[in-house]
C-alpha cells in the first residue's frame, strides 16, 4: 500500500500538472471505482478505526492545518473575497476540533450498510426485505469551506462509499493537508487511500470531465453557489444532489412570547453570517410588530446589521433602508437582514412558500395550532417552531456531519447523513419455492 502524500508534495503535483485532463480524470474515476468494491466490502469496525484515525491525525496536524490554511486566506484576501467567504474558508482551533469531533461521531452512529428491513413472508412462502447498500462512488464539488473535506470523506467512508473531492481553488493548500491526514488514518487502518481521493488540478474543465463520467461515478453532489448549482444540474450526466442556496425566513407571530423571538431572531441572523442556514428574511406579525421590532433593531445595530425594510416597518423603523422585490429573493450571506410585516400566519406562509430556496424556515409562537400549520404547510426540507435556523444542520441534527443539505424531493431532503448516502435493494429468502 503506497505511503498517504504530504500537503506540500501534493500542491506542488496540483500546480505542476501537465497532463491530459481526461486521461487524469479517468484514472482517478477507475481507482475510485475499485476502491468503491474494498469500502463496500468493510466491516464496521475497521471503518470506524480509519474514522478514529483520521480524526487523530487531523487533531496531530493542526497547526500544519493553520499554517496550509493561511496560505488561502492570505491568497483570498489578496484577491478580494468578502469576509463572508474568509470566515468560510477560515480554519481556527475551534474549527479543527470539530472536525475531529465530527469524525467521532460518525463512528459512534450506527452503521447502516447490510441492514435490513421491512422483512415479510409473501403466499408463495418467500421472505421480501430490503437490505441498505452503498451508493458506490460520489463526486463532491464544494467551495470555500475546508471542513467539508473531512466531513464528506467520513460520511461516505462510514457509508461504504468512495468519493472524489474537488474542492475549491480558494481552499486548495487547506484541502490538502486535511486529505494527506485522511489518506493517514485510512492506511493506518488498512484501507486504500483510494477511497478518498482529492481532484490535484485547479483546472475549471476538471468539474466538466466529472459530471459526465457516468461510468465512474454514481451521483454528484454539488455544494456551493447558485451559478456552481445551475451548471452542474444543466450539464451533469450523472445524476445529481442538488445543494441550493438558502433563502430562510423565520416569522415572528402576534402569539409569540417575545423575549424568546428576539433571541430566536437574533441568533438566526448574527450567530454566522456566511452559511447557508442563517435567516435572510425577517416575518413580523402586524399585531406584534410595534413591540419587538424596536428592540430587535437595536440588537441587529449593535451587531453591524443593515436593515431592508418593506414600507410598515419602515414606520416603525424609519431610519432603515427601503427593501425592493429583489431583497425578498436574496441570500445576502452577509450582515444584511430583509424585514417584512405581515397581517398574519396566512401571509407569511404563503410569502415562504414563494419565495423561499425550500431550505429552513422558524416560526415562534406559542400557540401550537398555528405552530402544527406552519410545520404542515411551508414547503422546505427543514421547518422549526421556536427555534434558530441555524440549527439546520447534520452535527446539530445528530448525524454526525452532513455531506450537504438538499433542498430537492429526490432522493433524500434537507441534511444528508450516512442513511442518506445508501440505497436499497430488494432481498429475498426462499426455501425451493418455484412460481405456478
């Protein structure tokens, strides 16, 4: 088994390439596909070993991971990125432990590979179930965060998957030293390397040989922004997992205590600007809204929040700025908040509906009717009674981590983990039944 490269033998490889780029990525595709077979054929155990060991090697390497990691961010304040996308991209202590954390916890999850289910005997005396198998190999294409380098390997390893990571140009140094801590733990627990494998060429074309090789690769599951999304989904000859971008409201109804809006309304919004799960818009009830907007004002202020405000709130807070049709269908991913009052749980359903990304949207209330119909009647992959939009999330929703959050029907919806990286097949026992 080859010995796992280092960060800086697999940069200078990245930016000295100079090969045939369909060549390269058919190679990568067929050493996938045969690391794909030795995962699927791992037992729990040794997977949770190279989970474990992934997880010390990342926690042994983290300074080397900050030191990787500044590179980018000294690379992306040069070229101009929006603090929205260095704090994205940024790798800190607290960061780095998660990661490790989040390793631990998908080995401690259940392993859903071989499972199965739904066992019944038929009139012909045969048993039908159905038995959880990989999906085979799984293409990531992501921007800007590193830590979804670890957390997409480690779903896909516990799941039985192999997978091919092709990272953002921006993450590229800090990509590759968390890979060299997984190539560590996976041959430290006697799987291939192969079974995580990281695209070494920030060339664009590379995206476009991926999601056609339909003989390599089983799904694409796209993380990033709408533009990345649209492509990927128009183009792909695989089929796709679409990560859409996050349009989250969280409305505050006339029956909500109003301490706990507030501080809902208040950590949805400023907890992290840069994720896809923070509250872009802002729903107030008309009978409420002359009681907490005021004070939600002065917190969002004393955050740096800019305020967009449709024509009632500007009553109320006349010193904001006038909010246009176009705030409502704007992921701001930054310290800017759309606010609108409403007459009622009617209007702010059906202004979800409208125009939310079908992601994660909060109401707060204390009246468990109107609570049960906003559950039941908002169309997105997460809905919340009194409770932050942040919390849309695989780490917080106890899957360990998540590999994205799909905001389409099919196959799976909101925060993928390990179940949702499987499928099913059909198992049946017999005892020499034969059909008449």
């Amino acid at each position: 088994m080859r010995e796992a490269p280092g960060a800086e033998q697999m940069s200078a490889k990245a930016e000295s390439m100079n090969v045939d780029l369909p060549a390269y990525m058919q190679d990568v595709g067929q050493r996938a596909r045969a690391a794909a077979r030795s995962i699927s054929r791992a037992d729990t155990g040794m997977k949770n070993a190279a989970l474990d060991a992934i997880a010390d090697a990342i926690m042994q390497s983290a300074e080397q991971l900050k030191t990787e990691n500044e590179k980018d961010l000294a690379a992306g304040r040069q070229g101009g990125l929006d603090d929205a996308l260095l704090d994205r991209l940024e790798l800190n202590d607290e960061r780095i432990a998660g990661m490790a954390e989040g390793l631990r916890q998908i080995a401690a999850l259940p392993d859903p590979v071989g499972s199965v289910s739904d066992m019944n005997y038929r009139p012909s005396g045969i048993q039908v179930g159905r038995m959880r198998v990989p999906l085979g190999v799984i293409g990531i294409i992501y921007e800007s965060r590193p830590n979804v380098t670890a957390d997409a390997a480690g779903l896909c390893l516990k799941s039985g998957n192999a997978t091919i990571l092709r990272g953002g140009s921006e993450a590229l140094h800090s990509n590759q030293a968390i890979v060299a801590c997984i190539h560590t733990g996976l041959s430290a627990a006697g799987l291939p390397p192969d079974v995580v494998q990281v695209i070494e060429t920030t060339d664009r074309a590379a995206v476009g040989e991926l999601i056609r090789m339909e003989d390599c690769v089983d799904v694409i599951v796209p993380r990033g922004g709408k533009g990345l999304i649209e492509r990927i989904s128009k183009e792909s000859r695989v089929p796709v997992i679409k990560h859409l971008h996050g349009i989250c409201h969280t409305y505050i109804d006339d029956l909500a205590d109003i301490d706990k809006a507030v501080r809902v309304a208040v950590n949805a919004k400023t907890q992290r600007y840069g994720t896809c799960n923070t509250m872009e818009t802002l729903l107030v009830a008309q009978d409420i809204a002359g009681r907490v907007l005021p004070e939600l004002a002065r917190q969002y202020a004393d955050a740096g929040v800019e305020l967009r405000g449709c024509e009632a709130t500007r009553r109320l807070l006349s010193d904001i700025t006038a909010a246009t049709g176009a705030d409502w269908d704007t992921e701001y991913l930054a310290p800017i908040l759309s606010i609108k009052v409403v007459k009622d749980l009617d209007e702010a359903i059906d202004h979800i509906n409208t125009n939310s990304s079908q992601h994660t949207d909060s109401i707060v209330t204390e009246n468990f009717s109107r609570a049960r119909r906003f559950l039941a009647e908002v169309d997105s992959s997460s809905v919340m009674h009194n409770a932050s939009t942040r919390f849309a999330d695989g780490f917080e929703y106890g899957l360990g981590a998540e590999i994205g959050i799909s905001t389409q029907k099919l196959h799976a919806r909101g925060p993928m983990g390990l179940k949702e990286l499987t499928t099913t097949k059909y198992v049946i026992y017999g005892n020499g039944q034969i059909r008449k």
